[in-house]
C-alpha cells in the first residue's frame, strides 16, 4: 500500500518515453557528432582519427551526425571503416585528404548567390538543391542504400512541420509523428547530408517530395490535417532539434561517445534592438544545448549508461591524464572555441589546430573513461599535423572567429 509519504510509481508510458531501457537491452557503442560547419567536421576528423587508431571505430554499432558532423561521416561510410582500422596511408588517402580539401573550398557562397539568379526567384530550395549537388560531386556518390550494414550511420534533420528529429539510414528514413519511408536505391546520400546541414536562414529546407501515403507508423493522427503537414513538409538543419545528435542514440545503445564541435555561447554587452532579437534566440539554443550537455554527462556519472564527452571548448587538462603535446583550456576557450562555424574556405591552419585538438581530446576522453577499449599495446600517439605552438596557433589563427558576408575562398 502506498503511504502519504510515497510518490507514486512512473507509468509505462513515461518509463519508455524518458529513461532507457535496463542495461542488458541497450547493446553496443555510438559515436555521435555534432553539428557546427567545417569547424566541426575537422575537430571531429582529429578525433576520428584517433579512435581509428584504437580500434574503437570499427567496433561501434552506430554513428549519428549532424550538420557538419554529417560530412564526415558520409566520408566514413564510403571508407567503410567498419570492415576494421584503416592503415595510416588509407586513412590519409580515402578520409582525410578529401575532407582536407573539402574544407579549403567554400561551397555555401555560390550555392546562396544561385537563389537570386531570376530563374531560381520561385524555387525556395535552389540553395539547398545547390549544396547537394555539391556534395554528390566532391563529397560522396553513395545512394543511401549504399550505406554499409555496420556501423548503422544515421544522419539527422530537423522536421519542420512537427519539430522532431527526423533521419536517414540506409534502411528508412522519417520521424515518429509524420512516420518513415524506405529510401528509394536512388536515393543520394548527398541529398540525406544536405538536408542534415542546410543551416538557416543560409539556406532554404529542403522539401521531402513524398506523398502522405508513403509514410507509416508515424503518430499523427490520418487525415486531411496530417496530410496537409507531410505535403509542406521541409527538412532543415538537424542542429535546430539536438546539435549533438544524441536521439538516435541514448535510449538503445550501452555506450556513448559524443564529440562536440558546435557553437560556444559567450557573454557579451547590450548592443540594441536588433543584436537583442538575435540573442533571444541564441539563449534559447543555448539553453537547450546545455539541457541535453548535462543530462548525458549526469547519466554518465550515474551509471545510467556509459561513455564519455569531448568539446571543441575543452582540453586536455580537465581529463586529469598526461596527454602532450595539447592545447591548455584557455586558448582551447579562448582561440579554438572561436574559429567560425562555417562552410566558407578553411586554411591549413585552422585545420591543423581543429585536428590536432580533436585527435588530443578523443585520446584523454577514452584513457580517463573508458580505458576498457583501449588496445593492448596501445598505438603510439602521434598527432595528424605538426604541432603548432600556442603563440604561433594564435597569431595564425587571428581573424579566424569572423564571418563575412561571401566568405572566405
């Protein structure tokens, strides 16, 4: 009998809608990435990297990515880095060469400018239509359906329509209110990254061409009304839902590793009407990043799963292991947090850094909290790039934080 005192037991319905199942259901390992433009792809290339090295990329069962962190992984999948560790050279060769050179190119002016062309004046997605066509042709030429079975990559949008996460995988692709759809074998992944990283107000959503029919086992109740939503239905970047791309993820997976290459809120002085409407906005954000930071690191230290986090604003030195050479939390916050979430060119510097870095706190993350993965011997640490010292990063990477009207090419 319950007493006065006593809360009452959760219902089914909360239990399976807000903590995961006990731990023997939840199998395998995730690496999720995060979005924040090329700044973020490089910072989760480094890390990559690094656990390529260790043998913990091939063994994961599933990589969810957003945004940036999208174009990385569709780089994984066409490695097929699930088969086992790349070598050194492949690694260089087929991931991060490309990738490279990928990020030295701006891809986000030409595709913006394609909007105000007069033919394309009625064509909402001819930004994001851009951006596809772009990554098909330098980034990767997999049809979704191309994906290899393991690991399972999912890539994530956001549903405009229901405001829910919505994801691709080589099997459907949907959302659980508008329901899912298996991908069509001429399906482009470049299509599924683009929509995952067509950040606003950039770039226009990208229109999801599927008729009401299509979908199912979605929750919205049939009818004109949901009929309605699925016809405008438009995908935009996954990181307006959840930046870290954790919602494929948490709830059915035994460990996580989550790398953080996204947007730092920094205080700033009162600047007017106009600076206030856009900081409202960036609170909010904030506030839900932060939401999700602390419920994954909480659970962490719980015991509700396991796993660990990195961030582009952390270093070395919070992980209390001996990991050099590395760069100090004040010129992590200060410089490296800094660096432009952008798709405009970046120099061979800004890569340098964001990968060193990357590959640095993947290496302290796993030795301070998951030490059981890592090999026996472990492999030598030897940082992607020449180490570029704190002084010298600092006077290279002076203007880095700037974002221009065309960018930079």
């Amino acid at each position: 009998m319950q007493t006065a005192n006593e809360s009452p037991p959760p219902t089914e319905h909360a239990v399976q809608q807000y903590v995961p199942p006990p731990e023997p259901a939840r199998k395998g390992m995730a690496l999720c990435l995060s979005g924040g433009g090329y700044r973020a792809m490089l910072f989760h290339l480094g890390a990559a990297r690094r656990l390529n090295e260790l043998g913990i990329l091939s063994g994961l069962r599933t990589v969810s990515s957003v945004s940036g962190g999208s174009l990385l992984s569709a780089k994984l999948a066409s490695a097929s880095v699930g088969r086992g560790p790349l070598r050194v050279l492949d690694w260089t060769e087929r991931v991060e060469g490309p990738l490279e050179r990928f990020a030295a190119t701006n891809i986000r002016t030409a595709a913006i400018l394609q909007r105000f062309l007069p033919w394309n004046w009625f064509h909402v997605s001819t930004g994001v239509e851009a951006l596809a066509r772009r990554y098909g042709s330098d980034l990767t030429r997999l049809a979704l359906t191309d994906l290899p079975e393991r690991p399972n990559f999912v890539f994530c949008a956001t549903d405009m329509a229901f405001g829910v996460n919505w994801t691709f995988d080589r099997h459907r692709m949907g959302d659980y209110q508008a329901g899912y759809v298996t991908p069509p074998s001429s399906f482009p992944l470049a299509r599924a990254v683009a929509a995952s990283s067509c950040f606003p107000p950039v770039f226009n959503p990208l229109p999801i061409d599927f008729a009401p029919s299509d979908l199912i086992g979605g929750k919205a109740p049939r009818g004109p009304e949901r009929d309605a939503l699925i016809k405008g239905l438009r995908l935009t970047d996954g990181g307006n839902y959840d930046n870290l791309g954790l919602e494929p993820v948490w709830k059915s997976h035994q460990t996580v590793l989550c790398s953080d290459g996204g947007l730092i809120f920094d205080s700033e002085a009162d600047h007017g009407l106009f600076w206030r409407l856009k900081r409202y906005l960036a609170i909010v954000d904030n506030q839900s990043l932060a939401l999700r930071k602390r419920w994954l690191i909480g659970g962490f230290i719980s015991g509700l799963f396991e796993g660990t986090y990195w961030g582009v604003g952390s270093a070395v030195e919070s992980y209390e292991v001996d990991v050099s050479p590395a760069y100090s939390k004040e010129f992590a916050k200060r410089v490296i947090a800094h660096i432009r979430t952008d798709f405009d060119a970046f120099s061979g510097t800004e890569a340098a850094v964001l990968e060193n870095h990357g590959y640095a706190l993947a290496e302290a993350a796993i030795r301070r909290h998951l030490p059981q993965l890592l090999p026996n011997p472990v492999p030598p640490f030897v940082l992607p790039h020449e180490w570029i010292p704190e002084p010298e990063a600092g006077r290279l990477l002076a203007g880095s934080d700037k974002s221009t009207l065309l960018g930079r090419f």
